[in-house]
C-alpha cells in the first residue's frame, strides 16, 4: 500500500486511497483545470475540498504542500522517479498530467510549444487581468470611487478576448485539437458570467468566443470537472 505519511497534508486531509492522485482544490477557475484535466484524462483520483480561506489555504498543513497558499495542489503516489510528488501551479500540474499521460500536449515538439505558449498566455495574462476585473466590478473594489482601476480591467479584458476572437477564426480550438491549453483558458471566460461583466466587456461581440466557450461546456469531463470538488 502506498505511504503518503511524509505528507503533513494528509493529517488534515486523509487519503481514503493513498494509491491514487489526490487532489486538493475548490472550484474556482483555476481550481477546475486540475479536476477537468484528471477527468479528461481518466487518472484515478480523489479530491479534497480546499476552501479558500484562510483556515484552509493558509493552514500548517496546506503551506507544508504549497508555501504559496493557493488552490489547486496534488500529490501523485506514482511520480516520475518512482516516489510520490506533490506539485503546485495550476499550469504546471497541467503540464505533468499531460506528460504522465501522453494526452493534450500535441503530437510534436512543435505542437508542444505552441500549447505551452497559450497556456502561458493564460497564466500572465488572462487570469491575472479578468480576476483584477473581477475584484473591480464585483467584489471589494467595486466600492472605490476612482474609476481608473475598473476601467483598466475592462479595457484589459476586452483586449484579451480580442486576441482569442482572432486566434478562433476557422479553429474549434486554440491550437490544431483540444489540449491543456483550452482546459486552462476557457474556464475564466466562464467566469466572467459569475463576475456581471459580459456587459461590460462586450461579451457580444466575440462570436467565435462564445461558440468555444459552449464547446468546451459540453464535453462531459468539463461539466464534472467543474463541481469538483463540490463546494458544499
């Protein structure tokens, strides 16, 4: 049986099977490209809800795993030198399960570099600026009277989704097939719904945005992967 003991996380989160992937996550955009990827991928994991506060996120047990004190982290049993691995960063445990599994990553070197190019597009650049969007239009800043930063995000996040408006034209996907890149991008288009942005930044007018965005919706990996692990 597999030992995960070295783990101070598991005194807080047990591992009812220690032999499988666990997840520690919460739904949140990022949170979901960890669980959408291990759905997608059919890895066997489990999944231990991480709430992000502070008692969770910033708890003895969760920092022993991740010092940066943010969702999503896994521990793999099985990692790539024969002993358990833990790992953080949501795009980095999207590159590691997609080497681990031969999947979503392109067929060539090619290929590769182009997926990791739109994956880091996403990590500098579309969830640091529609989260700031988010904390602007519908959280606690929303309340500070000088409109400078609100309008910065907006415009931020319009220009943005430009840049995928015109990577869409004549491909389903952002590369040449479904890849770990459109698993890190598309579920912060989504969230622009939970924020009452699409208004504000024009979500009308990025067609081709919008048919990717229900692409990704429907395939089954996706809406299990976004429910785990549940919030309640």
């Amino acid at each position: 049986m597999t030992d995960l003991s070295d783990f101070p996380i598991t005194r807080r989160w047990p591992a009812a099977d220690p032999g499988v992937i666990q997840l520690y996550s919460f739904p949140t955009p990022n949170g979901v490209k960890a669980s959408i990827m291990l759905e997608e991928t059919g890895l066997r994991y489990e999944a231990h809800k991480v709430t992000l506060d502070d008692a969770d996120v910033k708890s003895p047990a969760f920092l022993s795993l991740n010092p940066n004190n943010k969702i999503p982290a896994i521990i793999d049993p099985h990692g790539p030198d024969g002993a358990p691995m833990a790992l953080f960063e949501s795009g980095a445990i999207l590159i590691y399960l997609a080497e681990k599994t031969g999947k979503f990553l392109g067929e060539s070197a090619t290929e590769r570099m182009q997926i990791i190019q739109w994956l880091m597009w996403q990590m500098g650049g579309v969830g640091p600026m529609f989260g700031q969007l988010g904390y602007f239009h519908a959280f606690g800043g929303a309340e500070i009277d000088d409109p400078r930063p609100h309008a910065r995000y907006v415009t931020e996040t319009r220009r943005l989704l430009a840049v995928l408006e015109g990577r869409l034209a004549g491909r389903d996907w952002v590369c040449d097939a479904y890849s770990i890149a459109d698993i890190a991008i598309a579920p912060w288009l989504r969230v622009l719904e939970r924020y009452g942005a699409r208004d504000a930044v024009g979500w009308a007018e990025y067609p081709r945005t919008i048919a990717y965005l229900d692409r990704f919706l429907a395939r089954p990996a996706v809406q299990t992967g976004l429910v785990t692990p549940p919030r309640d």
